[in-house]
C-alpha cells in the first residue's frame, strides 16, 4: 500500500510576528494622524491680512498691480524724456541731450484700463539692467497716484505660456510612464502646495511657533502625498511611518545644527526684508522650517523604496527569514544612500553657486569662506538632510522586514512518499 504524505505552505499566509506589528503600525499612524489634525487646529493662522510690506505696496499703500505688455521697438538713446512712464496715444517726446544714455523701449499695454495704449520704458545701461528686445513679453507695474494720473514701470518678464507648457510637458510625461499612479502624485503635488499656501505660510506669518507648525504641515503632507501616490497598504503604512520618524530626527537635528553653529538667517537678502516688515516672524524659527520641510522630497523617496525593496525581497526570497530580508534591502539602501547624499549635497551646492563664485574673487580663505553664515546655512542643510536621510534607510526597512510575511519554500507534493 502506498501512502502519500502531502505538504502544503502557503505562499502568503501570515506569520506570527506580522499580524501584531500590522496592528501596532496602523495604531501608531492613526495616533499621529490624529495628533496632526489636532495641531492642525490648534495652529490654524487666524486669516488676519497682514500690512503690505514697503517694497511691495503701490504708492497708495496697496499691493502692486501688474499688467501685460510687449515691447515694440527698443533703441539706445538719452534718458529723461517726459514721456516715460505715462501712457501714451502718440509719439513719445525725446529727451534733451543732457541726460544720461540709456535704452528706450516703446512698450503696448495689452490688460488692464489703459490697454491698446502704449507707454516708455527707460532702462539705464550696465549689469543688472533688464535687456528688452522687440516682441518680448514683459509685466509692467502699474501705479496711480493721489491726483489720479497712472505710470508705468518694467517689473519682470511674461512666463506664464513658457511655465505653463513646460508644466503641462511634466504632468503628460509623469503620466505617460507612471499610469495612474503617476498622475496621483501629481495631485499629491497640488495637495502639498496647497497646505504650504493655505497652512504654513500664514501661520509661521502670524508668528506661531516654526517647529510645530512645520512638523504638521510636513505630517499632513506625507500622508496625502504616499498614499495617494502609492496606495494604501502595509508597504506604504511602513515608509510612511519610516518617513515620519525620520522627519521628527530630522527637525531635532536642524534645531541642534542652528542652535550650535549660531545661525541667525539674517546673511539672505529676504530674511532681512522679512525681519524688517514682518516682526512678528522668527527668522530662525523660518530657517528651522526650511530645513524641516526641504528634506521631505528626500526622506520620502528612500523610504518608499526601501519598503518597496523589503516587501519584494520577501514576496520571492523562496523561504527568507526577516533578518535575511532585512540585509538584502539594506545592500540596496546603502546603494541608495551613496547615490542620493552627493545629489543633495550638490543640489545645495547648486544653490550657492553665486555666494561661491563670489567668494572666489575675494581672495578668502578656505576657512573663511565655509564658516561664513551664507555657507554654513547649506552646510548644515547638507548635514542634516544626509544624516536624517542615511538613518531613515535601516530604520524604514526594519519596520518593512517586520511587517512583509515572508515566502515559504515550494515543497512538491509528492515529496515523502513511502512504499510498503
């Protein structure tokens, strides 16, 4: 008689360790959540408007309105022409030739309550002056004074159609090659955005404290952006929450590196403006928010894929244990790491290039030149984004390995048959 024993092992059935680590994962992500909406609330800008900044206001004290317009000749000649500025249904008056040279641009105006006019331009010669060429598209601030008469000036450059396709070249690419999911992250973007325009921004304006308020607007952000971008399950659940973890060490280590090496902020142009017209702010408090919110792009994209590694190591590793996946992930994330700390190193190098190329001809030392506040800010930025992103590999991954249900080993079922 023969006697057959078969032996059946599923290939995806749960471990004793998974189910319990999926229930404190999920538990954990559902408190912080909650911990987020909460902050949310509690941190909530209180939607005041905030007096215009000098630099930005018109001359009556409001917000600075702009206007289209193309340039429709442009020629060296004598500044001071009593048409400059004004708008203009003739010729221009040329100036006397005692003024200095400069170039005249005979600007259209195509918006706004004086358009099918057109207006003078007079930009002085030398670096830093705006270079305008016939049929370039350009923004004109239009200002209007006590006595009602209105002005012109150059302001910028048009790029909304130049933005816009190159915008539009980015989603159809995205989407093309990604599918769906690549288009989920682009609603990811949109969300994220609008948490840093609608969240943020005005709350670290109305002065609330920079740590938290970045903390919840960066939480909010990630749980949007993962999950819609790759799904909701226990792979995603473990670089989320790898990705939480590492963005709290993240905003420890941005506040050592300010406390320690002193950074004030007030070295950018910007942060002086804001400090100067917004009191309320704390220039180190937004530095601190810099750091935090500026290593979110990276932090997650180790994440995701460190989890996404151990998930499949585990799903093919024919029998692996957990620590089995666990260093086959990790050989991965080292990789990982080397290739991503150089490119955020010369991501913020490319940042300060102009800071560099000047410290380059002023015959400074080394020393000098790093330790100066302007540098030491991308330093440290350097710094804590690599060592936030180089603990997020091992910490993502082992919550990973601990959640992923190994495979067992195909056993054929006639293996361990006997005769008697």
């Amino acid at each position: 008689m023969a006697h057959s024993h078969g032996h059946s092992h599923s290939l995806d059935g749960p471990s004793p360790l998974g189910p319990v680590a999926a229930r404190v994962v999920v538990g954990l992500l559902v408190a912080i959540g909650v911990a987020t909406l909460i902050g949310a609330a509690l941190l909530w800008p209180s939607g005041e408007k905030a007096d215009i900044p000098l630099p930005f206001q018109n001359a009556a004290g409001g917000a600075v309105t702009t206007e289209t317009g193309h340039v429709v000749s442009s020629a060296a000649a004598t500044c001071g022409s009593p048409s400059a500025g004004e708008v203009l249904t003739s010729a221009p008056i040329p100036a006397d030739s005692q003024g200095a040279p400069c170039v005249q641009s005979l600007v259209a105006i195509d918006s706004g309550p004086n358009k099918g006019a057109n207006t003078l331009l007079e930009i002085g010669v030398g670096p830093g002056q705006p270079t305008l060429s016939v049929g370039d598209d350009i923004r004109l601030s239009r200002q209007v004074d006590s006595a009602g008469a209105t002005t012109y000036a150059f302001y910028d450059f048009e790029r909304t159609w130049p933005l816009a396709a190159f915008a539009v070249a980015f989603a159809v690419v995205i989407v093309a090659v990604a599918r769906w999911r690549g288009l989920r992250a682009l609603v990811g973007i949109v969300i994220a955005v609008g948490v840093l325009v609608v969240f943020l921004l005005p709350a670290l304006r109305d002065g609330a404290p920079a740590v938290p308020v970045a903390l919840v607007a960066s939480a909010a952000i990630l749980y949007a952006v993962i999950y819609l971008a790759h799904g909701v399950s226990l792979r995603t659940s473990a670089a989320l929450l790898g990705t939480l973890a590492s963005l709290l060490l993240a905003a420890v280590l941005s506040w050592a590196a300010i406390e320690f090496t002193h950074l004030t902020g007030l070295s950018e142009d910007q942060n002086n403006e804001v400090a100067a017209y917004l009191g309320n702010v704390s220039i180190t408090g937004m530095l601190l928010a810099g750091f935090i919110i500026g290593s979110l792009g990276v932090l997650n994209d180790v994440t995701v894929t460190q989890a996404s590694t151990a998930f499949e190591l585990a799903a093919v590793g024919d029998g692996a244990t957990r620590r089995e996946v666990f260093v086959g992930a990790m050989r991965v994330g080292r990789d990982h790491i080397a290739s991503t700390v150089y490119t955020l190193v010369l991501a913020y190098a490319g940042t300060a290039l102009p800071l560099l190329l000047l410290f380059s001809v002023a015959n400074r030392s080394l020393g000098d030149v790093l330790t100066g506040e302007s540098v030491a800010i991308e330093i440290a930025r350097s710094a804590v984004g690599g060592i936030a992103l180089a603990l997020s590999v091992p910490l993502t991954t082992g919550i990973a390995a601990v959640l992923a249900t190994p495979s067992a080993p195909a056993v054929p079922a006639d293996t361990g048959r006997s005769r008697t």
